[in-house]
C-alpha cells in the first residue's frame, strides 16, 4: 500500500469513529431527555413519582404533595385519618360539622367554588401540588394541562362482583391513599387495615352463614326524600355494607349505581327496614300517610344512619361501623355484644386521636351535629 492509499484509509476510519461517537452522543441524550426527569429538593432525593391512580391513569405527582385538594367526597376524612390534614389546602363545600368539631384549623381552609367544574385559576393560586378528584374526563383534562397533578381515587363504574372483592377494593382505596401521601402515612394506612379488619370479621363470620331467606329487606336512602328516593344498587358501597351486616338490599338487581324509586314501588317491595342516610331526619318517610301500612313504618324500624366525617354509606373511612351498626339493626340478637359506642369511641381516638365524650359518640350515632 502506498502512502497515498494509507492516508485516504486512514481518513476514512476517522471518519467512521466520528460518526459512531456523533451517533452514540445523540442516542445517550435522546435516551436521557426521554427518561423520567427528577428534579430534587435534596441530593439524591427526588421530588416527584409516578403513581397509577384508581382509574388505571399514570399520573406524575410530588414525592411528598405539601398542598392537597380534596375535591372528591370522601377524601379529606381519609387524609384525617392518616395523620395528613395539616396538608389539606381546598376542600369542597360539604364538609359535615364533626369535621370542624375534630379539626378546628379546617375552618381557615379554602373551599372550591364549585367542585363539579373547579377552577383551575383558583386551584392554581393556592399553591396546590395534588387534587384528588372525581372521574370526571373533561375536569381532569383542563387540570391536568395546567400542570396540576388530578388523581382519582375511586372510579364507580368499576364495581366489585364479591364481597371479598369489596374488601379487598375498600382496603386497596386506603392503601393507595396512603400511597398517594407518602412516609408514614403508608404505615397508617396498613395499620386502618388491619384495624378494620379485626372489627369486621368476627361479624362476617356470622352473616356469612345467614340463608338469603332469613335476611331482613332492606331499603337504604342515599339521596333526596320528595315522592321520589334516591338510593345505591347493585355492587355498590350501600349494598355490599348491607350484604355483609346479612340484609338483602331490596335495588341489589338494578344496574345503575344510583336510582331513584318511587313512593308506589317502595309500598310494593314492603321493606323490612328502612336506613336513611343523607336527609336531616326520617320524616318525610315515617310522617308520610302512605307509608304507614310498610312494615318498616308499621314496626318503627326507620332508622337514621349515623354521619361522623362524611357518610357512612358511602366509602368512607368510617364505612366499615356501618357494618356493625346495621349487623345490629339487622340481626339484634345476634350481635347484641357490639358496643357501638365503645366501637366509635376507640375509632375516633385511634385514627383520629380525637376522644369523644358518650354524649358526642351518641349525637354521631344518631346522624347529629355537635352541640353549638
């Protein structure tokens, strides 16, 4: 080879080393910029996470979210209940008064506007670093271009089939909200579990064996009382609390997840019991001259659901009382050993590190407000 020919080969195995280094620089970089990015309040810490929400949506949230906006219902008693409320930045307008009565600071909170369509602007100047939202599409999307990190923690159209199943959702909702906070609310959220647990199986193992035939009709009143009633149906949280307290929800077989039911149905179905859960009281039933021939009216067992933090009814921290409430509505002389006041006593004060009086604990049982 002359020298000529060595220099142009030499060049061109140059050239081709230039091109490799050119193309794994590029490869690198677009592997890095493709990569989730951290940005990190402390060395080596960073300062968000990926989550996948109740929905099945993966969702970029802070490591540890410091402004919180609880816009679904039931969402601030679990952040309560967690040792997080001290984090909570917005909450919606229904906040019943036992709220206020177990966290005084609550009253300095913001309130959204309007939680169905929440504004963004509003949101956005409170400094707020994660919403936890309803399953609403169109509200998620505007929150989320904005940059606001929206998390559904409960999505309605994904109902579970068994009781189990409704465990193991119920279980599964705290966890993910102790997911959701971060340290040790992570903890807590297994010990509620555990807790919850304990309180409910030795009722399960009782109503487990209880024949369809021998368990009371149930209709249970989760909405408005005007001619026309609102309620839950099948695989809902009203219907599987009922189930597992070993009564028959008498809308079990409807598939919508709220219906509304009116006066002449709930003469046909004749219900065994009648719980009432968010009207003030039971008049509009029992003081109602058409109804007076149900057995439920006839053997006044029309009975108010108690409300602490939020309903009972509906998939909230304190749910799992209404089981031992309504196994002892239900079935008196089976479960005349639950204490519920004990029981409601020892919740507030383990969860809440609230400890209520006996004639606190009565008001909550008895769906009241506390004293002014």
């Amino acid at each position: 080879m002359n020298v000529e020919a060595a220099s142009r080969q030499n060049k061109s195995e140059r050239t081709r080393l230039f091109m490799f280094l050119l193309t794994l620089i590029f490869t690198v970089n677009a592997g890095l910029s493709a990569a989730p990015s951290y940005a990190e309040d402390e060395p080596g810490q960073p300062s968000s996470r990926t989550i996948v929400d109740r929905m099945g949506r993966t969702v970029r949230i802070p490591a540890q979210p410091k402004r919180v906006a609880c816009l679904f219902g039931p969402s601030y008693e679990k952040l309560f209940a967690l040792g997080a409320a001290d984090r909570v930045g917005l909450v919606t307008t229904f906040m019943p008064p036992w709220n206020f009565k177990l966290n005084p600071a609550l009253k300095q909170t913001p309130v959204i506007d309007n939680y169905a369509a929440p504004s963004v602007e509003q949101v956005l100047s409170l400094g707020i670093d994660l919403v936890i939202y309803h399953p609403f599409a169109k509200q998620i999307q505007r929150m989320s271009q904005s940059g606001l990190p929206v998390v559904v923690p409960y999505d309605g159209s994904q109902r579970p089939k068994t009781l189990d199943g409704f465990f193991d959702d119920y279980y599964a909702q705290i966890r993910f909200y102790g997911e959701l906070l971060g340290g040790q609310a992570k903890t807590t959220a297994d010990a509620y579990c555990r807790y919850m647990q304990e309180k409910i199986e030795p009722v399960l193992a009782v109503t487990r064996k209880i024949p369809a035939a021998r368990r009371p009709k149930v209709f249970y009143v989760c909405g408005r009382i005007d001619g026309l009633s609102n309620t839950q149906s099948r695989f809902s949280t009203a219907d599987w609390l009922v189930t597992a307290a070993g009564g028959s929800m008498l809308t079990h077989d409807d598939a919508a997840y709220f219906v509304t039911v009116t006066t002449e149905e709930l003469i046909a179905w004749n219900p065994d019991i009648i719980i009432v859960s968010t009207a003030p009281s039971t008049d509009a039933i029992t003081k109602d001259p058409r109804l007076r021939s149900i057995a439920a009216v006839r053997d006044k067992r029309v009975v108010m659901s108690p409300q602490g933090l939020f309903y009972w009814s509906h998939f909230s921290s304190e749910s799992f009382l209404c089981i031992l409430f309504l196994a002892k509505q239900l079935h008196p002389d089976r479960f005349a050993q639950i204490d519920l006041m004990q029981e409601l006593k020892s919740y507030y004060h383990s969860f809440y590190h609230y400890s209520l009086t006996d004639d606190e604990a009565r008001r909550i049982l008895n769906h009241l407000p506390p004293e002014s």
